[in-house]
C-alpha cells in the first residue's frame, strides 16, 4: 500500500514539472535537506506512516521507485531502447543522458539489493572523476597515436630534416635536367635503389606536406570560383599590374568590388609529376581584372603552385650553362650541386619556399 502512494505522489510530480526530473530526484536521493515545498506534504504523511523505518533504507526505496518511474515513463515515450535518451526538451536533453544509460543497463533485482542504488546515484565528486578520467583516457590515447605516427613518420623519413629534403629535390631535378626520363620512371616505380626512392619521398613530401595543404587552405578561405582558380593552375608565369581602379565583378569572385589589378596569366602547361612541358597552345593567354584582396592571393597562390616547376626550370637552365661534355650523369649532377651548394643559391631557393608557406599561413580569410 505505501510503495502504491508513493509512486502516485512521484507520478503527480512529474507530470507538474516543466523541467526535467533526472535531475531533480537526484539530489533528492543524496541530499535530504533540499526538498521542494510541493512535496513536502508528501513527505511527512510518509514519516507519518512508517516512524520505525530505518532513514538510510527509506532514502534507498524513494531514489529506486523514482527511477523505476522514469523508466516506465521513458519506455511508454519511446518504444526502442536506443531512443530512450532523447528528449523534445532541449534544456533537459544534456542533464538526462547519463541516467537514461544507466536506467538501460541497471540491474531488475536492484530493489532488494542494498548496494544497487550505486549503479543508479552517483555522486557530483563520482561524476567529476568519471569526467576527468576519460579526459585523461583520451589525451592518452592522442599522445599514443602521435607517438605512433611519429615513429611511422621517423620509419619513412628517417633522420631527415626539411632542408635535407630540399638537397634531395635539387639532385633530383639535376639529374633529369640531362637524363629526362628520371622522374617518369621515379614514379612509376622502375627505379628502385635507395637513392631514387629516397628522391621519390622528398618529392612527395614537399607536394604533401608542404604545398598542397596551403593551398587547399588559400582557396578554401576566399571566395575563388573554381574557374578562376583552374585557371591560374593552368599557366606557370603570372604577371599582375596596377590599372585605373573600376567598380566591377571581380572576375576571381565574382563579387562587386573597385578593381585595379590586371592579371596576367601565359606560359606551357606541363605535368605536375615529371614537370615535362606541354607545346599545345603554348602562346595561349588570358588577363584578368580582379581586386586588391585577389589580387595578392593570386600572387602568392600561384607561388606556391608552381614552386617545384619555377625550381626544375632553374635547375635546367644551370645544367645548360655548364657547358661541360662527356662526364657522367653522377659526376656532373655532384658538380653542379657542389657549386650551387657553395654559393648558397639552394638555401635561398629553400628560404623563398619558407616565406611562401608563412605569408600562406598568415593570409587573412576574405570577408
């Protein structure tokens, strides 16, 4: 008869409330001090009733019959257990999860259990540490998997530092300079003694790692139609000048903006792998008229985009100023790089790309 009133009195409550009851009844059941005045009627008639019982006992039945209320009341709301923590109310959404979980996989024989109320009330301190503890189970896992990727990436790039990288671009391009088919069989993998695969990492690693993620970060930042975009990934050479400011369409985004600079695009296509030049409309052009913003962004996109071709160039044209005849491809490439090296054209060549990936880092986002 008392269990029978009881769970009518918590079934008028919660069908009073607006708000939602999980958390609630849990101070209910941990603190007796913090009692809603609604339910403090209730409650006396209850002391009333039953003076002998023991409080610890009486404070375990309110908490469990509450919870086997909810229960009852969430499974009449939805019928599938895994819809069971979803609630129309926003604001009780949050607070009530954790308990429609724990309601999901409590015990049926928790009523004569005088230890089950554990699996239903926790304490603030309980739930504190809880959190803290998957905080620091997933910052372990993080530092475990950067670990790990760093031993993967000490694995394929081992003691390897970028200007090493950089040396090894330069040889490469050194190389197919006098010998044009280096970098074709380079990828397509007939070459495979060390040095070459060596080569073949450091190449990709400066398209992975160093330009490419720049350049993604460039466009997806600014309004570029891909049209103009294509565009400027089309033509090797970029020539931007100042002209009389007009109030137009930029033709880079197409948004109304004064426009004052010409963009000039020209050059060979050519292939981003083996970076060989392509004659089909070799004289083809186009000039565009784009914004200040465009305008620098093109600048210092089309930088980076043609970085490693604008280096294979320079490469070529050193190799056909040698003027030296009759030495083998290994002799000449170790010359050459010896005397780039000495006169310090590789280090700056390696410090313009460094400025060009730190103004693409720094450039502002377009409003």
């Amino acid at each position: 008869g008392k269990r029978r009133r009881f769970n009518s009195s918590v079934l008028e409550d919660s069908e009073d409330s607006e708000d939602s009851d999980v958390l609630v009844r849990k101070v209910f059941a941990k603190r007796r001090c913090v009692i809603n005045e609604d339910e403090s009627s209730q409650e006396q008639q209850f002391d009333q009733t039953s003076p002998a019982e023991n409080a610890s006992a009486k404070r375990k039945r309110e908490a469990l019959a509450k919870l086997q209320e909810l229960a009852r009341q969430r499974a009449t709301r939805t019928p599938s257990g895994s819809e069971n923590c979803e609630d129309s109310d926003d604001e009780a959404e949050i607070e009530e999860e954790p308990f429609c979980q724990l309601l999901l996989t409590a015990p049926e024989g928790s009523e004569t259990d005088s230890g089950s109320l554990k699996d239903f009330i926790v304490d603030d301190d309980e739930d504190d540490d809880n959190t803290e503890h998957v905080k620091s189970g997933k910052h372990l896992q993080q530092k475990e998997l950067n670990a790990s990727n760093s031993k993967l990436l000490a694995y394929y790039i081992p003691h390897c530092n970028p200007y090493e990288h950089f040396q090894r671009i330069v040889k490469a391009f050194l190389i197919n300079a006098i010998d044009g088919t280096f970098l074709s069989s380079l990828y397509d993998g007939t070459r495979q003694k060390k040095y070459a695969q060596d080569m073949l990492l450091s190449l990709r690693y400066l398209d992975d790692r160093y330009i490419q993620p720049r350049l993604d970060n460039l466009v997806s930042r600014s309004r570029w139609k891909e049209r103009y975009k294509e565009r400027v990934d089309c033509y090797p050479d970029v020539h931007i000048t100042l002209e009389n400011p007009t109030n137009m369409s930029c033709q880079a985004c197409e948004m109304n903006r004064y426009c004052k600079f010409n963009v000039l695009l020209f050059g060979k296509l050519y292939n981003s792998t083996t970076l060989e030049a392509d004659d089909f409309m070799s004289d083809d052009k186009q000039v565009l008229k784009v914004s200040l913003v465009c305008a620098d962004r093109t600048k210092l996109y089309h930088n980076l985009k043609h970085f490693k071709y604008k280096l294979y160039v320079d490469c070529s044209s050193v190799t056909k100023l040698d003027g030296v005849e009759d030495e083998p491809v290994k002799d000449t490439v170790e010359r050459l790089f010896s005397r780039l090296e000495e006169t310090g054209w590789i280090q700056k060549k390696c410090n313009d790309l460094e400025n060009y990936m730190n103004n693409a880092d720094s450039f502002q986002e377009e409003k």
